[in-house]
C-alpha cells in the first residue's frame, strides 16, 4: 500500500500508534516486479529528516512478517514528541 491509503488521522486525544507486526500485502499481479521493500520512521520529509529516519521493517520474497508478543510493541507516528 502507498502512503497516501495508510494516511489516517489519530482519534482526538491519541497522538501515536504502537506497532504489533507486519505482513507484507504483495499482489499477484506486481509479485514480479516486487523483490524487495524497505519501511521507515522519519518525522517529516525534509532533507535534513532524511539522515534521520529509522528502519522499522524490511521484506524479501520468503518472509511472511511478524507478530511480537502480546505485550510488547513500539510506538510509530508519535505527533506528541
């Protein structure tokens, strides 16, 4: 998915989302054209932002994704820090 369908305003009062896992979503028609896809964590898209940002996942064909367990998780889209 582009970044524009995962764009979603935080309910008033909540300003992160903690991340539980990841499962890539690759569609038959592009699976081969996709050989791998890398996700990070940057708080805006300037350029000094850029040398900032922060791996959070990577994919290549095999992976299935992951869950962390019940209790852990980290938090992703933090708008309060």
């Amino acid at each position: 998915r582009t970044f524009e369908e995962l764009n979603i305003e935080l309910p008033e009062g909540q300003s992160m989302i903690t991340m539980i896992g990841a499962i890539p979503i690759i569609d038959e028609d592009t699976s081969e054209f996709v050989h791998h896809f890398i996700a990070y964590l940057q708080r805006d898209c300037s350029d000094e932002s850029f040398l900032t940002r922060t791996m959070i996942y990577a994919w290549a064909p095999g992976d299935e994704g992951f869950a962390l367990p019940k209790s852990v998780g980290f938090p992703v889209f933090d708008n309060v820090n």
